[in-house]
C-alpha cells in the first residue's frame, strides 16, 4: 500500500526545497489519502474487467493532483499541478477534492469518455498483433512494452517505416523514481536498475553509453531511406544527444533549447 512504502532516498529527489517526508502518505493529507483509498478499492470491485482498466486509468491520472505537491495559484484558484520534479511538498499547498479530480478525469474536456470517443472516431480498426509477424496479416496494432536494448528480440531489422522517439533527459526527470507514486497503487514493482538516466549511481558516461545502444537498436530496426523523430527538451546535454546517435543518422540539427529532430536512414548500397 502507499502508506507502508518510503520515498527512495535519493539526492535528486529532494530539490533543496522543503522535503515531503520519509514516506509515500506523507505526500496527502489524511482525508485524501483515505478518499483515494476508498476510491481504489471501489474500483477494483468491478467485476468487467475492461470497466475496472479503464477507471484505474482515470485514477492514475489525477491521484497526483490529490496529493500535497500542488501548489496554491492565485490566477487559478481552484486548479494546480505537480510542479517540481520531485516528490517535494510547497510550503503553501492545495488540497483538491478527490471525487471532483475524478469526475473530471472521467468527463472532463480531456477526461477518459472525450478520449474514447476520440479514439473510436480515429481507430476505426482494431486487431491487435501478438507479435510484428502478425502485422503482415489482418493485425494493425502492436503493443509492447519493451527494453528499447533489445528491441530486436521482438521487431526484425528493416522493418519499420517511422519512429519517433522521446528519450529521457539524462536526470532532469527521475521518470521511475516519479512513477512509483502510480505503482504502488496498481501493485507494480519498480526497477530502477534499467532505467537509463543520471542519478546518485549513474554518471553521463552510463547514460550516454546506454543511449547510445539504445539508438544502435532503433537504427537497425529501421527501414532504409525511412525517417526517425526525436524530441529532446535539454540545453545542457543537447550536444550528448546528438553524439548518442549513429554518425550516418545525423544531419542538420536545430540549436534552440527544445530541438526536434527528424532524421533519415541513408539508403543502403545495393
């Protein structure tokens, strides 16, 4: 459960700013935490399974908002956001109505029914692969979830047509770290050892040799003359990007401090 698991105990965790506390439930008044309980486990008594998914995921997409970690704003008092990449508690703070966050997640203008309804209207087709192969017959859709280190395991070289990509930048975003709040209500375990960032236990050096692999994959899947997109939001490790990267994949790249690139795979020689 939340209440019983500790905040991982790690530098960049803590901001310098006014910690959260040594545990999970100190980042929610104790209202929130009991109504986010109750919440939870009323969901997980349903009995229609993809009903039961689908509310799980409207909860995860607002539990944060219920937690100590949003701000008080004066140009929108009755809104806030997760604000620091850290699990750090504002010295002024906002406690958000826990059924008022879901009934939005759920009805709101980008809440769960706007974006089913949305994705009714775009995906006219659904049959979902069980593997690539199968995308060569009736299959249109492929679901994975992956290490992007062995992504030839589960797709052949030369066989995709676009990618885009958003990689992480270096530690600016502890992602596994900042996704444990989620997990522990889903009852996923965390792995923090593959993740591929810069923390108390990686340097630049890791990083950048483990993005480095990582594109090498990407690259080998990828089609000849076809394109890869990647998005990188960091001035300081823009140049450890582009090194990252295979030296027949870079080309022309954009110096502003949000950079999108969009490269081509040079056509190989017959």
């Amino acid at each position: 459960m939340v209440s019983q698991r500790r905040i991982p105990e790690r530098h960049h965790l803590c901001t310098g700013r006014r910690e959260a506390g040594p545990h999970f439930y100190d980042l929610f008044t104790k209202r929130n935490l009991r109504a986010l309980s109750l919440l939870w486990e009323s969901i997980q008594e349903l009995s229609h399974v993809p009903t039961r998914e689908l509310m799980s995921f409207a909860f995860t997409s607002m539990s944060h908002l219920a937690s100590k970690m949003t701000p008080t704003r004066p140009s929108r008092p009755f809104s806030s956001f997760w604000a620091i990449n850290s699990y750090w508690v504002p010295p002024s703070y906002m406690e958000s109505n826990v059924w008022m966050l879901f009934e939005s997640a759920v009805n709101g203008r980008q809440g769960l029914v706007s974006a089913k309804q949305d994705s009714n209207r775009t995906v006219t087709k659904w049959k979902e692969a069980k593997r690539f192969g199968d995308l060569q017959d009736e299959a249109n859709i492929f679901l994975k979830a992956h290490n992007t280190l062995e992504l030839q395991e589960i797709i052949p070289d030369d066989s995709v047509d676009y990618v885009f990509t958003d990689p992480p930048y270096g530690g600016s975003v502890p992602y596994a770290e900042l996704c444990t709040m989620w997990a522990l209500w889903k009852g996923f375990k965390t792995n923090y050892d593959d993740e591929i960032t810069i923390n108390d236990e990686k340097n630049f050096e890791y990083y950048h040799k483990m993005l480095q692999a990582a594109f090498r994959q990407v690259y080998k899947v990828l089609k000849s003359g076809k394109y890869l997109t990647v998005t990188f939001h960091s001035m300081t490790l823009r140049s450890g990007i582009q090194s990252s990267m295979p030296l027949s994949l870079v080309g022309s790249i954009s110096r502003r401090l949000c950079i999108s690139l969009q490269l081509e795979r040079p056509q190989r020689d017959c």
